[in-house]
C-alpha cells in the first residue's frame, strides 16, 4: 500500500512551512473540495462533527453551486455504507466525511468490505493538528495508517499545508491506477488547525440547482462469436461467482456450456443458465457416467459447499478468467489458472456438445420442477418461496443481503431469458452490517427503484440505517425482511445437527439462532417508513406488484423451525428427479 509522506518538520513550525505561507483550514479543505470534485467525486456523505467543519462547509459551499450531492447520516458506520452503495451503482468514487477520534474507527467495516470487493470508497478522516497529537488533547488519537492494508492508500496530511498532491495520488489509487493494484478505498486524514469556521465576511454563494445525471445501471447482454470448430469438445462448465458480469453469459451460449451462475454474478440468465445447479453438481462427478472435465471461472464464488468441493476436485482441471487484478485473492493463494483474455479461455474451455449441454439443461429444469412442487406445497411463505417472488419481480437494482437470503435465490430464483435488474450483493467480506445503508446508497445512486432481501437479523443488525434526517433525499427503496425471528442460516449448518442432537440443550438456539420479539412494525413507524405483513406467498406477490416509491418494508413471517426439513426434502425430490432424466440419457 503506497503511504504519502508528511514534510520534514522545520524547528520551531510543527508541518515544516513557513508560518507566513500556512494555510488556513477553510482554505485547504476548499482545495481538497475542488480536487475531489475535479477527480470525479459527485456524492458525499457527512458525518456531524468540529473538526472536520471546514470539509463541511466547503462542501457545503460546493454544494449550493449545485457541484456535488451530500448527505448527512449522524451513523458513520452506516455513512461509510451509504458511500459504498453510492459508489457500487454510480461506479464512481464516493467520499464519506468524518471527524477526528471513534468517528473514523466506525468506517472500518465499510473500508473492509470497499477492499475486497474493489470499491473505491474515500475516507476522509479529520485530525488534530501534530502539536495536540499524543498530549491526551479531547477526541485524538493515532489516525494516520489506522486501516492499514484496507486501503489501497493513506496520506497523513499536516495542517496547514496543500492536500492537492496527496488527494489526486489517493483518487488515481482508488481508481485502481497503480500497477497490479485493483480499485478500492483510499484514507484521507486532513489536520486542520483552529479557526474550524468561515470568518464573518464569507457566506454561502447563490444557490444553483444541481443538474443531476442518472448513470447507466440497467443489465447488461453482452454477444460473443460463436466457439470456432476446431476446438476440441469437453464436458466444461462455466462458473460465474459474484460480479462475473454478462461476459460470462455470453462465453456459455458462444462455447455452448451449461452456465452455473450466482445471483450477484449478474450473469444469472439466458439460454445455458442452469437454477437450482448447486443440487445437480453430485450428480456429475467422478463415478458418474458424464463427469464435469473443466471449470471455467468468472468472478468470485461465495455461496456453496458443492461449488466449493468442484473447485477442490483433483480431477477437474479449472481456470479463472482475470483480465484486470482482483482484490479477492492473492495470486498464487487459488489453485485455478489465471487466464488475461478470452482467446486463451476459449483454448482452455473447448465447446460443448449438445448432448452435454442437453443434459445439464433438462437436468436443471426437471431439478428446477422438483423444488417448485416440494415449495409450493408449504401453506406459508418460507425462505425459498419468497426469494423465488423476489428475484421474479425485481426490476431496476435488487440488493441480496447476505446470510440465507441470497443463497435462497441462488436455489430457487429461476434464470430469466433476459435480466430485469442489476443484482447487488456485499460479497467481499458477506458480512450482514451496513446491508439497509448500502441499499439506500444504491438506490440514491442508481437513481431507480431498488429492492432488497434481507434476514430480520440482518435488518435489526443496522436498523439504524432507516434514520434519515429531516430534508434528507429519500430513495426508491423497498425492504423485503424475511422475519423468522432469528437467525435460520445455522440452522442449514452443522449447528443443525447439533441441535437436534439435543448435546448442548438450547445452546444453539440461543448462541447461533439469537430468537427475538422485535416489532418491525413499530420500528417502521419510529422511523416513518411505511409498512406491511404478509405471511404467504399471495400475499407476498400482491405487495411486490406495486409500484416502488420512497421507502417501504414489507415483512413476511416466516418458521425457522421446519427449514432445515423443508431443505431436506427438496434436496431428496431433486435427486429423484436428475436421477430419471440421466438414467434416460
């Protein structure tokens, strides 16, 4: 990670300048303003507090010459979220605005997930000037290099002199402009030296209203041409993990492949894609009479043991399409082979014939008849019902929370011959914190209507994020919470086996399934966002066919208890039936 250095100080002035040519703090937080406007940044969220009040005003000033978007959350765990969403839908950078002390630790989850998933998040962090630093001064403490190999670069920046170099070097190092270095988050940290406030003469320029773009998010279909003959036939399946993208559609209908693909891929559609293809893997391995030859990869896979023990087969030889550095993986750390273009990949994947291509297809779709009937047969809404109506009605930007509901759609949501929504996931480090403000971020964002999945675990976990203050742009967002009252993915787990073994009493139930009696209803309107209930899948359907504006929840209840049974049996009814298709092949 490249470290911009702080001058040498000079005796006598702590940052190494001249005290007649030192910067005010209005002065340089208006050049760090126009650098990060000039490099691109068109959305800010500020966090409240003094000493990053001269960011704040001149954003504001920024502001009503209509040059920059800001928001305001007084959360900066869910401010650092809320710029990660921005920057997920706008592609571009987004900065989050703290002050000095906790505030800037808050950002931590956020800039971990920025780094894995390649986000290019901008933290600026204000600081004490270096005289207070180590003297015990209120609210200091050790800022600089405080994410440490989180971020792709980190500049302590003294009071008083420039910030231009080091914010254009940061901009260039989130955009993933260093050699062999992906995008992601930079760190900022701006000390600034009182006065904090403009002088009395200085005000606010005239407003101008904001001319506001709306940046390209609708999916993607992309074209290859089709596999040359001359390649050799093999029984290859292509894998689209997360962010994969439409490139790994087109490879599969251009090489004729079944297409194996994860809902965060956005690769999850078209002719070749294959539902519920986590339950079908068993099905072609070794001692099978078609086992899989060769995996060719996109993206990052995150979602399934079977697609886990496919990677890790010995005899199943794969390779990973990589054209650009990834932040997901060190190179040498996967056993896949690396491959920059898609010449090379075609070479290694070969084409299919349409016997194997035939086979997976009618597998899939006998697999994809099975699971419906053993999910439609349940009286109530469950897991995998409501991801199957979720991922059907989305349209624009859909958001999966982690935990059980995006693996839900990976079962049971059936590839569309066309995608209707860009998918959103945080899959670099899949944890379940900041998933309301990373929706709100998209759909301020993507500036269109947006849907998110989520765990009532994962919704309480950041419940927080539903604040918006008075004035505050309100998203076209509708939060669809899977409410049963706890946390059900345990329970998939070997935890579940645990505790049917009755060993450990209610351990489980207590440590891993954390059983609750919130009222989401009530925390809805504490917040003013409009709520309903629904405990079926009619239900359901009816409240997902309206139309998406400002923020909704829809809460659908469900029983955890019967999950892992309910799992069992459309694992047994998809057997049965890949097994009749494959005995006929």
């Amino acid at each position: 990670m490249p470290n911009e250095p702080a001058p040498e100080a000079t005796p006598g002035f702590p940052d190494g300048d001249d005290p007649e040519a030192q910067l005010s703090a209005l002065a340089a937080a208006r050049i760090a303003v126009d650098v990060l406007l000039d490099g691109g940044v068109r959305h800010v969220v500020v966090s409240p507090g003094s000493r990053s009040a001269p960011m704040a005003y001149a954003l504001a000033e920024a502001s009503a010459a209509g040059r920059v978007d800001l928001l305001v959350r007084i959360d900066e765990r869910s401010a650092g979220f809320t710029a990660l969403g921005l920057a997920l839908s706008t592609g571009s950078p987004a900065a989050v605005l703290t002050t000095s002390g906790t505030a800037v630790g808050n950002l931590m989850p956020a800039v971990m997930e920025a780094n894995h998933a390649a986000v290019p998040l901008i933290v600026l962090s204000a600081d004490r000037p270096e005289e207070l630093r180590g003297t015990g001064a209120n609210q200091t403490t050790v800022q600089p290099d405080l994410f440490g190999d989180q971020v792709r670069f980190a500049a302590d920046i003294p009071a008083g002199t420039s910030p231009e170099r080091a914010i254009q070097t940061g901009l260039s190092a989130a955009a993933g402009a260093f050699p062999d270095l992906p995008p992601g988050p930079v760190q900022l940290n701006l000390a600034f030296r009182d006065p904090l406030v403009p002088s009395p003469e200085e005000g606010l320029p005239e407003a101008v209203e904001r001319t506001r773009y709306r940046v390209g998010t609708e999916p993607l279909v992309m074209n290859l041409p089709p596999a040359a003959d001359s390649l050799p036939e093999r029984r290859t399946v292509v894998l689209a993990g997360h962010d994969a993208g439409p490139v790994a559609e087109a490879f599969a209908r251009a090489h004729n492949l079944p297409l194996l693909a994860e809902p965060s891929s956005n690769s999850r559609f078209g002719p070749n894609a294959v539902g519920p293809y986590r339950l079908l893997l068993e099905h072609f391995g070794p001692s099978s009479a078609q086992p899989i030859e060769r995996v060719v990869l996109f993206g990052r896979p995150t979602l399934s043991r079977p697609v886990a023990a496919l990677l890790a087969r010995d005899d199943v030889e794969s390779a990973l399409y990589q054209p650009v550095p990834v932040a997901w993986y060190e190179p040498g750390r996967r056993t896949e082979l690396p491959l920059e273009n898609l010449a090379d990949l075609a070479d290694f994947a070969g084409r299919g014939t349409s016997a194997w291509l035939d086979t997976w297809l009618l597998a899939g779709s006998a697999a994809q008849h099975a699971l419906d009937q053993v999910v439609s047969a349940e009286a109530a809404a469950t897991g995998p019902s409501v991801a199957s109506l979720v991922w059907k009605h989305a349209r624009g930007q859909l958001l999966l929370g982690s935990s059980n509901g995006i693996r839900d759609v990976d079962l049971a949501g059936v590839p569309a011959t066309d995608p209707a929504a860009t998918v959103y996931a945080n899959r670099g480090l899949a944890g379940i914190d900041g998933t309301i403000s990373t929706a709100t971020g998209i759909a301020l964002g993507g500036r269109q209507e947006t849907t998110a999945l989520m765990g009532d675990v994962t919704f309480l976990h950041e419940a927080g994020g539903l604040l918006l203050g008075a004035g505050e742009e309100q998203p076209d967002l509708r939060i669809v919470v899977l409410n049963d009252s706890g946390g059900a993915i345990f329970g998939l787990l070997e935890h579940g086996g645990v505790e049917e073994g009755g060993r450990y009493g209610d351990v489980v139930e207590r440590l891993f399934g954390t059983p609750h009696s919130v009222d989401i209803a009530a925390l809805a309107a504490a917040y003013g966002v409009a709520h309903s209930l629904v405990s079926t899948t009619a239900g359901l359907a009816e409240a997902l066919a309206r139309p998406v504006q400002g923020r909704s929840i829809v809460e659908v209840r469900t029983d955890r208890r019967s999950l892992r049974q309910l799992h069992a049996r459309i694992k047994e009814a998809v057997a049965a039936a890949v097994e009749g298709v494959l005995a006929s092949r």
